[in-house]
C-alpha cells in the first residue's frame, strides 16, 4: 500500500534524545522551499513523536528563518516543561550547509495538554456559504508543485487573474481538503492553516514577493472531532488585518462541514514592492 | 528622577552572553505571579538589550509555563539565525527552586526586522467609539496590583459585576494607557496586548479559574508610529473566536489615537468549570 504524499513528507526517524531526522518532499514544493504549511507540520509531527508527548496540540508556533533546502534535514524538540496536564515544547529545524555547518531553518514552540471537557462554544460561527458540491473545483496555476496535494473550491478571494493593481479585499473563503483525500488529523489541520496565497496579491491585485515570517495555530479541536471530520472538506478563511512597512498579519479560521470551528491561525508575512 | 513602574519593572543586568537578570516586581503583580504582559515585556526587553540585535520587533510569541515567583528571574534571549534584514530569536526565562534546581517559567520566540517603507494600510479599521475623555475612568476590583498601573476607560465589554452565568458575547473595547502616563514603547505595547480579563467571565459571566498559556503579538508599528503615540491612550479591543474543551482563545487589536493599529494579538487560555 502506497502511503498518501502527506503521510510521506510527515516521516520522521529518530535520530538522538529529542532529535529527528527528515527530508524536504519534492510533492509538496513551493518556491523556493517545501510548502510553509508542510514545515509547520513536520515541527509538529517531532513533538508528536516524542516518547514523553503529554496530551494533544493545543497551540503551535513556527518562525521561518531561512529557505529549506531540498535534502535531509534534522527537527528537535524538546519539552522544556512539563505540568500536570500542560506540556512546553521548543523546536528547531536544520539543516547542514555546504560548509557542513548546522543552519537553523525554523525555530518555534508548541504547547500541549490533556483537555477536560468544559463549556464549549464557536464565538465565531461559519459563515453561510454554498457548499463544496455547489463550487467549482478552482483552477489555480498549478506551476507550484504543492496546490496539485489539495483541492480548492473557493467561495470568494481567489487569486486574482489580472494584476491590475486595483483589489479591494483581503478576504478569501474557500473549502480545501488534502488531494487525494486523506482522515483530518492535527499534522495535516496546521499544513492547512497556511493553505492561503498571500493577502496583499488579493488586497492589491499585485503580484510582489510575499513569505511567511511567523505562523501561530490554535488547536481547538480533540482529535475525536479530527476523527468525525474525516476526509471531508474544511472552509477555510483568511483575511488581513494590517499591511505595514514590509510586513502583514493575516487572521484565519478553519470549521469542518459541520461547522465546528477546529481551528484558528495568525501569520506574519514579509512583502515587497 | 524616581523611574516609571513599569521601567523598574524592565530592568536587566547583563550577566553572561545571552542572559539577563531580573527579579519579578511586585507593583504589577496579579493573583499568584507577574500581570503575564509585564513577563512578556520582560522577554521582548532581553531580545532588545542584546547587543547583536537587528532592526524592530516584528512578532513575539511567549508561552506561559509555570508562574513566576517573586524574586530573581533569568531570562536568556539567542539570535537563532540572522539575515540580511530580519533575526530570529529563542526566549525563555527560568528561576532557580527550593532545590536550586532551574525551572523554566516562559519559552518564547521572537523575529525582529529592519523594516523599510511600503505600501501600508489598516485593513481593521478602527470602530467607532467616544473618545477617551467621553468616558469615565473604570472602576475595576482593584484588588489586583496591576490593575493599578493602567488606567482603563471601557467603551464596552467591562468586568461582569454579577455573576449571573448569563453573558451574551465576548467583546471588549477599551481606551488604556499606563498609569501613570508613560511614552509608548515595544515593551508596554508588548505588555498592553496582554491587558484583557479572561473571555470566559465576559461571555459566560463566571468567575472561573483562567490564566494565559500562549500569547502573540504582532508589531505593525514602527518605533517613529510609537513616538509618534506618546503617552495617550490606545484603543485595545478583544474577543474569543472559540471555547472548547478547557481552552479559549481570543483575537486583539491595539489603535492609538489617530486610529493607526499599531499591533495585533492572540492568546490562547486555559480555564475550568
């Protein structure tokens, strides 16, 4: 049996106490570098794998500080404290240079926890939109290896088709899932959450160079709720905030076909022009 | 000159590379530990004390691991790798036990940038609300210190003054500033981000045990914008996106008074019934 692409690029092997050694996967590549969602999701399959993991994923961090490189990398992570039912995580991905000096690629932080059930609540309902049936498939330009590994079906916000210079929003909803389909779990919903093209192409209609800095996911989903998502498809939903000297923040959530908010995320991207 | 609180507050020794000294100030104490934004201005001021540093803070995410207790801290902030034009830093700040053992209190991580000028735009615009002086100073339950060393004006969406469990939404809009008056920095912009009372007691009105577990903030102001902010108010507003399973989180805006929105957060918090 094949493995889904995702399953692939996910595969961690453990190196040394808290160490894990990857490869950057040629199926998920953006740019320049894998897909920032797929490194967001290989810094949390490390602490998932860790031998002393307390809980599930409740809040990850990534910070991307340099371009990984096509090739093997290594991602540690270390729980720098462990409470009753919280658990500190601290992660880094490197990778070795040409000099064969260690280059750190990512740095970040992820917290996890044993949940309780409480009160429970989406402040932020899902929008009424036409369900994933009722769209097209969206026909990106599928030059960037990484869009063929999801379908999209966009509601409104898609990348824009003529830069004209004149956008008006920074708004995107759309209903994404891995392509071919594969279960909902806590790796494949922080990859998601960096699913969304860069705010300013929409908000200006312009085409400039644009890269995360900094991407935070807010678990709010146990991973019975990942299990009765299954396959299905996830709207997802991004919108600026502030464009500021070379930098944006961009807020954004994510609901299952039932409306069960599973996810909220913040980035901050570089920009230029 | 006697200092302003909040600097003594700040205040670090350098004492090997990478490190810092403080001791945690009781003037801006909380229910069992530091107001957690004066723990994360304390992080930001490590990475900004550093003599390697490049540019302005332009995100910094801190995780809260175990309260603070009163007496020394260390804090330790390492540029993890610098480009051209930003820098990538790994926080955490520890103290020593009854056993002399270091417990690590915060992790966090921070990206700072030498920003240059862009096109830029709130895309949040600031709502509409009376102004700071139509609006009489809060009368919160002073019986925390560091309520103290703010002077809140609520607009909407103040502390609950009966606990009826029968709360409506999770919105709070406030004009803030510290007290006494102090010129705007990172630090207490930092600081300020972190001024909201748990969402829960707003949205539920129940007074439940809350504390924050993992914050972010986004800088979007450049250091000229908070001059140019000085000592007046900011106008700070927050709501909760989703309640679930023993963790809220809550999304923040922070505009000055000319409406700029010169930072943007999130936090997500533990909290029990």
């Amino acid at each position: 049996m094949n493995l889904h692409p995702f399953d692939q690029a996910l595969q961690l092997t453990s190196a040394e106490p808290h160490v894990f050694t990857g490869a950057s996967a040629r199926p998920y590549w953006n740019m320049v570098g894998p897909f920032g969602g797929m490194t967001a999701a290989t810094a949390l399959n490390a602490v998932l794998q860790h031998p002393a993991l307390l809980g599930e994923p409740i809040a990850l961090t990534v910070n991307y500080a340099g371009p990984v490189a096509a090739g093997p990398f290594k991602v540690s992570a270390t729980p720098a404290r462990t409470n009753r039912s919280t658990q500190h995580w601290v992660i880094s991905l490197s990778q070795t240079n040409a000099e064969g000096a260690d280059e750190v690629m990512l740095t970040g932080t992820a917290v996890t926890a044993a949940r309780r059930s409480t009160w429970s609540h989406n402040d932020e309902a899902m929008p009424q939109v036409p369900g994933p049936a009722e769209l097209p498939v969206g026909k990106s330009v599928r030059v960037l290896e990484w869009l063929n590994r999801y379908e999209m079906r966009f509601v409104q916000g898609n990348i824009p088709v003529e830069w004209h210079g004149g956008g008006e929003t920074s708004l995107s909803q759309l209903w994404v899932r891995d392509n071919p389909p594969r279960p909902l779990d806590f790796c494949s919903l922080a990859a998601l959450a960096d699913v969304f093209f860069p705010r300013v192409y929409l908000r200006r209609a312009v085409l400039v160079p644009a890269g995360t800095v900094s991407m935070t996911v807010y678990f709010h989903a146990n991973s019975e709720q990942l299990t009765q998502s299954g396959s299905g498809f996830l709207l997802a939903q991004a919108r600026a905030q502030a464009f500021s000297d070379g930098f944006f923040d961009q807020t954004a959530q994510l609901w299952n076909e039932s409306g069960a908010l599973l996810a909220t995320s913040h980035q901050i991207v570089y920009f230029k022009e």
